[in-house]
C-alpha cells in the first residue's frame, strides 16, 4: 500500500510554486505582447515548467476507495479460516459484514471531490452464526502508516443480554483544506452486550448497512436460548 501517497490525500495541496509559476508565465505574455517575442517566449517556458513540475498530484477518491476494497476483499474467507466453521454448522442466517470510515478527533479526515468525508482510518467486521454462538471479526487498519489490528471473539447466545445501534455526533478537523475546517459526522456503532448491559463487542457500521436486521436477529437468538434454558 502506497502510505506516501496516501498521506498526501489527507494534507492540503500547497499552491505556492503553481502561483509563481502562473505569474511567471503572465510576465512572459507581457513581454511577449510588446513585442519581445524572443525574450517572452523563454519566459514563458520557464512558467509553463515550474506549473508542471511542482504539480501536487495525488491520489484520487476512487483510488482511496479501490486501497480500501483491496484490503477487506478478503474478509469472508479470512474469517471463516480463523473460526474454521463450516456451511453445515451454520445457523441459517448468512455471514454479516459491516465497514466503513472511522472517525475520531485524532484521525486524519479529507474531504474529496465528490464531497464525501474519508479518514485514514478503517474498520471492517464480519458476523458469522452458527448453532451455538456468533464468531465476530474485527479488522481495522490505517491508510497512511503501516499499522492494523484484528479482534476476534465467540460469543455464546446465551451471554447476550442485548443487542443496540449507538449513534454519537464527531467533531473532526479537514486536514486537506488550508487552514483546516471543522464539521461533524455522525457515527453509528453496533454493540453486542452481555446481561450487566456492557459491550461484549462493538463493530464499526458504515452507511447503508441494514443494521436492524441484524440486531434483531441477535436478540431473536438470545431469547430463544434463554427460552430453552429456563424450560
């Protein structure tokens, strides 16, 4: 992975050099007006030069994106390998996965050009269910320093005392605009608790997953194995 120039992509362009190279260039069309041709030429040359050899170029969105697909793209199979669980031992529902930016105060976050917010950060997470528990796996890592983790856990039905979305606001700074701009995100995180009502587990949901679904599934699950252990 490119961390280099993805760091770039989360640092505003410095225009200095394109501005004097533009000046240049301005001068040399002055001079060039007046009928100096010979010297304004040159001049002209030289402008276009600084322009195009102290372009910031960078990574585009897309680009960032496919880094980030390329990095999960195997998340079902790295999952399924780590709990060795097999189709036969699986409860009937289908494999859940989640990911998305994470965002906090000490993340870098970028604004693209298509106006959507993207961190240095990432998470993914899979849930897979089987009869008598849920394997989750977590994997997180950072775009512009070689740095992940990955968290795994068994989570017995009968432990769960709930299953809840959390919504919380985050102030983040736009490292990638001059002067920095602050704005908010919203961040959405599904937790798995046990009976105390603490977090057992807590995985990342990026926009658009059905979350509901799932969380209601989870609490299906844990009542009926309350149900059977009470009978």
């Amino acid at each position: 992975m490119d961390h280099k120039g993805l760091k770039k992509y989360f640092t505003p362009k410095n225009m200095i050099p394109q501005i004097i190279g533009a000046v240049i260039c301005a001068f040399g069309v002055f001079v060039a007006v007046v009928d100096w041709v010979y010297f304004g030429a040159p001049i002209i040359i030289v402008g276009v030069c600084v322009i195009l050899f102290t372009r910031d170029s960078r990574v585009s969105d897309e680009e960032v994106d496919r880094t980030v697909a390329s990095k999960i793209k195997d998340l079902d199979e790295r999952t399924r390998a780590d709990i060795g669980v097999r189709e036969r031992e699986m409860r009937g529902f289908m494999p859940e996965s989640f990911s998305g930016y994470e965002f906090a105060e000490d993340v870098a976050v970028a604004r693209g050009r298509d106006l959507k917010l993207r961190s240095d950060r990432y998470a993914a997470a899979e849930l897979v269910f089987t009869q008598e528990c849920i394997h989750a796996y977590v994997y997180r890592f950072c775009l512009t320093k070689d740095e992940d983790s990955e968290r795994r856990a068994t989570i017995k039905y009968g432990d769960i005392g709930d299953a809840a979305v959390t919504e919380r606001t985050v102030a983040v700074r736009v490292s990638n605009v001059s002067k920095g701009e602050q704005a908010e995100v919203t961040v959405h995180t599904l937790e798995i608790l046990d009976g105390a009502g603490e977090p057992i587990i807590s995985i990342p949901v990026g926009d658009g997953a059905d979350v509901d679904r799932v969380v209601t599934n989870i609490k299906r699950l844990a009542e009926r194995e309350k149900a059977k252990s009470d009978t």
